[in-house]
C-alpha cells in the first residue's frame, strides 16, 4: 500500500524539480511550467492529506479550487506572454527591462 510518505517524496520531488527549472530557464514558457510544476506539488500534498483525513473531504475541495485557479492564472500569463512577444518580439525575461515604452 502507497503510504503518505510516499505521496510526499513525490512531491518533493515536483516541487524541486519546478524549482530548478525557475532558477535556471531564461524563457518566459519555461518559468510558467516551472511555476505550475510547484503547485502541482502543492496540489498532490493537499489531495494526500485529504485522503489520510478520516474526518472531511476539505484537501479533496481545496485542491479542486486550487486546480481551477491555476488554469485561469495559465490563461492569464500566456495573454501576456503572448502581448510581450508581440512588442519585443523575445520572451526572454532578462531582455525585456523597460515597460513604459
């Protein structure tokens, strides 16, 4: 049987790997999937406590939530990143310093 443990290391693991890809992607692309890797993780930790909670169902109903907010925070970024490429035709974070233009 898959203990809670279990469920954690994997986690980790996402959050980890979401991580390394923040630090040392220089794509706007790679840093939304970096970012959405970390809250998968954050997600699975949610739905594993829910599971070992005998009492309520509330991990099961915040990860729902928490999954509809990242979609629309998805959507909300590749607009964005979409209109910053349109201008500055990269969506290299570091070549993109000035906004008021």
């Amino acid at each position: 049987m898959i203990g809670l443990n279990d469920f954690m290391l994997v986690s980790v693991a996402l959050f980890c790997i979401g991580l390394f890809i923040i630090v040392s992607k220089k794509n706007a692309i790679q840093i939304l999937i970096g970012i959405e890797l970390m809250l998968n993780a954050a997600i699975l930790n949610l739905v594993a406590f829910g599971k070992y909670d005998k009492v309520n169902n509330g991990g099961q109903v915040f990860a729902l939530f928490a999954i509809v907010l990242a979609a629309a925070t998805t959507a909300v970024a590749l607009a964005i990143i979409l209109n910053v490429y349109r201008r500055y035709r990269t969506i290299d974070p570091d070549k993109i310093n000035h906004l008021k233009d």
